[in-house]
C-alpha cells in the first residue's frame, strides 16, 4: 500500500538523511519507556514472577521497546547508504520477529487470556512492528511501495503495545 506521504513526497520516502528527526525522537521516546519498564519490574518483580506468562511478557516487552530504538539508531547513522540500511531493517525485522514469535510461544497461555487478547496483546504488536520493519527494507531497497514511511505503523504498533504491557506489569498485576 502507498501512502499520500510517499506519493507527495516520493523522496522522502526513499531518503534515509530526510528521517534523521524521526530518528531521533523515536530513540529518545523507547530509551524512556524501556527505562519505565524497568521500573515496573523492579517494582513488582516478586508479584511478576508469580505469574508463568509475566516474565516472558516482561521480555517481550523490553524488546518491543529495544526494536524501535535500534530502527532509529540505524535510521540515524551519517551517510549511511540505502542499500546498507534496506538489508540492516530487513535483517532485523525479520530476526527480531522470529525471536519474538518463538518467545511468545515458549510463554505459554495466561489463566487469565483467552486466545483473542493473547493474539491482539502478545503476538500482534511486535508482528505489526517487524513486519513493517522488513517492508521499509524492502520497499526502501526498490524505491517503490511506501519506503521508510513502513516504519510508522510499526513504531506507534510497538510503543501502544508496549504502553499496555507496562501498564499490567505496574498497576493491574496489583489487583
């Protein structure tokens, strides 16, 4: 899908030295949140544990926070070629993704999740962030289908993701 920002603005799209802000901001806002989560954690960690899907929610957690943060890391180096950038998001989207996958299914099923909110909660967001990730590469690469703009959905995916998870891991894992 191409979005009007990559149609009124095809070089934008396809010009890494053009997302350097975005960049920034975003590794700014997910070094924050990931401190946040470790708040949360430290805060509740005996409560955490009592819970065999918290921790493994807690992990996938900090990497939701972590993905983005290094996305922008790279997004942001000097100079770097498109080429180089195209296959370091591919690469990551797709490791990240995996691990992820493989994390979430080694988690196991909360009593208190049914399969819809496991789906929508755990799997989902960091689906939605890799996979648009791997989609920016790609589209990057050949100039052509939406370019960097894939990486907003997947940025705003994993930090409302994240956010929820925060939240339970802080505040409803007390009640």
């Amino acid at each position: 899908m191409i979005t009007y920002a990559a149609i009124a603005h095809p070089a934008t799209a396809y010009s890494p030295s053009a997302w350097t802000s975005f960049g920034a901001a975003v590794a700014t806002a997910t070094a924050a949140l990931a401190g946040l989560l470790f708040v949360a954690v430290s805060i509740n960690l005996s409560r955490i544990l009592e819970f065999p899907g918290l921790p493994a929610r807690a992990g996938q957690t900090l990497i939701l926070f972590s993905t983005p943060l290094v996305t922008a890391l790279l997004l942001i180096v000097p100079g770097q070629p498109r080429a180089a950038l195209s296959a370091e998001l591919i690469v990551l989207g797709a490791g990240i993704g995996f691990y992820q996958l493989r994390l979430d299914l080694g988690a196991g099923q909360s009593e208190y999740e049914t399969r819809a909110s496991r789906l929508l909660i755990r799997l989902a967001p960091p689906m939605i962030n890799c996979g648009c990730m791997v989609v920016a590469g790609a589209t990057l690469l050949a100039q052509a289908g939406g370019g960097l703009y894939w990486l907003v959905p997947g940025v705003l995916a994993a930090i409302v993701a994240g956010l929820v998870n925060v939240w339970v891991l802080l505040v409803e894992i007390l009640r």
